[in-house]
C-alpha cells in the first residue's frame, strides 16, 4: 500500500510544480520510487549478465559514404542533362563550364527515406548544406559510377559509397542498446489515439461529481485579473485543495462501493471509447491495476497545445513512472529515453525551461546500467540496424552526458573514439558532436574561447576536409 501511495503523490505533483524542478523526486533523490529502482536494478543485472556472455551475432555496417565535390550547373534537370563520361577528370569538366575548382571537398552520405510519399536516396553533401533527393531507382541506376546527376547540378565522387563493417568494439555498443533497449517494443500502442486529454467520459464525471459532492469543499476561484501575487497565492490554495481532497479520496471515498462502482465504469467506458485522462489513470493505478493504468496511457498519444504545454513529458513521465512500478523494463526505457531526447509528438523542451529541464541520466546511472555503452549504441549510426532500433537525438545524449558522475572519463573516451581510424567518417563526426554538446553543457556559462580551446581539441582529430567545412 505505501508504494501506491508514493505512487500517487508522485502524479499529483506533476500538476503542481514550479518550474525549479520539472518532475517530483523521491527520498532517493530519484524520479522514480525506491522500489521501483530495486526492481529495475534486478532486471537489468540479468540482462546485463546475459549480454556480457554472448557472442557478437551480428555483422553492423556503416552508412553508405564517400567524398567529393558538388558542382552546381544553371538550369539542370535530371531528365535532360546527359552527364560527364566517366572517364572525364573533374578539372576538364570544370572547364569545360568555365568554372573554378570548389572551394572545399564534401562529405557525401546516402539514406533511405520516404519522401513526398514515395522511397527516394537522401543524399547529403555535408551535414550543413542542402541534402538532394533521387528516386531509387534513379540512384540505383548511377551508384557505380563517379558522376551522380543531382537536382541542381552533378556530384563527382572521389571513390565508389561504401558501407564498411564497424569494428567490435562498436557493433557491441550497438547490440548493448539493443540488449536493454528491446526492439521489439513500443511505448504506445498500435491502436493509440491522438488524445488532448478533454476527451469525454461519463461515467468519469460521474466519479468526480461523486467524490466532489462526498468532499463537500469548493476549489479556489480562479483571478480574472491581478498580481503575480495573486497567482501565486492562487496556485499554493490550488495545490493545497489538491492534496487534502486527494487525502480523503484516500482515507474515505475510496473506501466506499460507490465510488469503486463507478471508477470500474469510468474504467470500461475508457476501454471501449479510447477516452481517458490522467486523473482517471492516476484513480485506476491507485486504486484497480498498475497494469491497466499503464495500458489505457499507452493507447493515448498526447499531443501538447504549443512549445510551452509540457503535457506530452508529463505523459511520458508517468507511462515510466507505471513501468517502472510494474516491472515492464522495455516501455519503462524507451519511454525515460523518450524524455532524456525530448521524443514527443510535439517538441517541449523549448530553451526557456533548459534550466527546470535535466535530462534524468542520474537515474539511469543509479540503475546500474552501463550508461556510457548505452548512450554510444544508441548515438552509432548503421546501414542496418534492427528493426525499431532506439537512435539518441546526438545533441540531447551529449547534454545527458555532461550530468554523468563520471563525465571526465566519458569525455576522454569520446575523444579516443573521435580520432579511431578503424571507424568510418560518418560515426567519428557524430561522437564528435557528442563530445562537442558534452563540454557545451558542461558550463554553458564558460568563456567562448574556452569552450572552442576544448572543442578544438576534438575538431583537429577529424580529418582536414571535415575541419574545414566547420570552420566555414
């Protein structure tokens, strides 16, 4: 019962919070319940003693890449423009349009995507510039070859694209992410609908009307117009209402048939329709089934009103929050994942609310996962990931890392991995970028020179072509 109780004080508190912290802690010093944690640490040291005695089973490829240069021609148009001979050296075209040779060679990197509703090759000329698109068909047809026709122009490759085989060391972060991250999970079910959290049911304003009536104490009225004073007073009698009627829903309501009644009716009119809230949900979990609260959260997809409307990490938030009390590991990670990158429907993590905002890797390390192996399985990028493999947003896992109880030793790792030669251009860019956001938010107060000394002591492990093209 005092776990259920934790429980519930924790999603009243999301309601209730200024914005110093964004979500409640516990004793622990955690966002999840000490309970909660001792379950998970047991799930987790099996999964982790599975992992450390299997063998690598999987051959990881990088992303389709090479270098070369861009050079844009008037008017061209895949359909028209008959492209160089493949034995024409770059100079003899150049010349031939009268043009100078580019300024800097290109890092080119291909990628499957839908778009516009159809399968094109995503062609990328750096990660800074415009990307192109070709059918794949029409990508299939010239990949071979050294001249690659592009809307606007034509790419001279320097060599064929490749996607070399990643060494050990990485294809194991990439089968430890997707060891404890489980590919074959969602968070949200199929069937979720898009919920705002106004959709109507019955029997629930039944229950609120019942227990309203039972309490017999009218909320504060809110100011029509007044004071920051006035508000914030409003908000603390607000909040104090909150817990004393939640209180005696506890200790009294909960207890009678009326009110189980009619919680089990708003239960299966939220089964049948779709239609349920989180106060409904928070009822259900305290009072009927963990397990069917986490379902009925899990077939709705909240979608925030604006960049300021924090309701889908709320959301998030408590579908971790049910996990974790549940024992469910694989939604419980993906969803707190969720809320480290900021995964939502709509975007929350507006730069306003940085400093109320952490990214919670301090619960993961309190989990006893191996958070560095983690975070750099789910940063790699490959040509062939698992299906539903989790991908980290870069600069969000780089903020997440820079929180770490061992940061130093993350950073000086990071930069062993930057300047690996065995490891494609691709991937030692990003965990360039991940030591880069790392020291970044570190101190985001640090002196510009300081902060560009330290970043440049990553940048130069790169090759000259990618450090040129930063610098630009």
């Amino acid at each position: 019962m005092k776990t259920f109780q934790i429980f519930l004080w924790s999603l009243i508190g999301l309601s209730t919070q200024v914005r110093a912290q964004e979500f409640n802690v516990f004793e622990n010093g955690l966002i999840y319940s000490p309970p909660a944690v001792a379950e998970l640490r047991e799930l987790i040291a099996e999964k982790d003693a599975a992992f450390r005695k299997c063998d690598l089973n999987k051959t990881f490829r990088s992303r389709s890449q090479t270098t070369g240069y861009f050079i844009p021609i008037e008017n061209a148009r895949l359909e028209h423009f008959r492209l160089p001979a493949e034995t024409l050296s770059l100079q003899a075209f150049l010349d031939s349009l009268g043009q100078e040779p580019p300024k800097q060679e290109h890092f080119v990197l291909t990628e499957n995507v839908e778009y516009r509703g159809k399968n094109h090759t995503r062609i990328y000329r750096s990660l800074k510039e415009t990307s192109f698109y070709l059918g794949n068909r029409d990508f299939q047809k010239q990949r071979g070859q050294r001249w690659i026709g592009v809307p606007g122009g034509v790419l001279y490759l320097d060599a064929p694209f490749v996607a070399a085989e990643l060494p050990e060391r990485y294809a194991r972060y990439l089968m430890y992410s997707e060891c404890m991250v489980d590919t074959t999970a969602t968070v949200l079910l199929e069937d979720a609908r898009r919920s705002n959290g106004f959709e109507r049911n019955m029997a629930w304003e039944g229950l609120e009307r019942y227990i309203n009536r039972k309490f017999g104490k009218r909320a504060p009225k809110f100011p029509e117009e007044g004071s920051d004073q006035a508000y914030n007073t409003y908000n603390a009698n607000l909040s104090k209402w909150q817990q004393e009627r939640e209180l005696y829903v506890a200790d009294t309501c909960s207890r009678t048939s009326a009110f189980k009644v009619q919680l089990q009716k708003a239960l299966d009119e939220a089964r049948l329709s779709g239609n349920s809230n989180g106060n409904l949900e928070m009822y259900v979990a305290r009072y009927i089934s963990l397990l069917q609260a986490l379902e009925l959260k899990r077939r709705r997809r909240v979608v925030g009103m604006c960049s300021q409307d924090n309701s889908p990490r709320v959301h998030a938030m408590q579908i971790a929050q049910l996990a974790a009390e549940s024992r469910q590991w694989d939604i419980f990670l993906r969803s707190h994942l969720d809320i480290m990158n900021d995964r939502m429907d709509r975007m929350s993590d507006g730069s306003y609310a940085y400093d109320a905002r952490l990214t919670y890797l301090k619960e993961l390390e309190a989990l006893q996962i191996d958070v560095p192996e983690l975070m750099y399985g789910i940063s790699l990028r490959t040509e062939n990931p698992s299906r539903n493999h989790y991908f980290g947003t870069i600069w969000r896992v780089g903020r997440a890392l820079s929180e770490s109880s061992i940061a130093p030793e993350i950073k000086r790792e990071l930069l062993e991995i930057v300047a690996d030669d065995s490891l494609d251009y691709f991937n030692r860019l990003l965990m360039y970028y991940l030591y880069a956001n790392m020291i970044y938010y570190a101190d985001p107060g640090k002196d510009k020179k300081e902060y560009e000394a330290a970043e440049g002591q990553g940048l130069k492990l790169l090759p000259e072509y990618m450090q040129a093209w930063k610098r630009s």
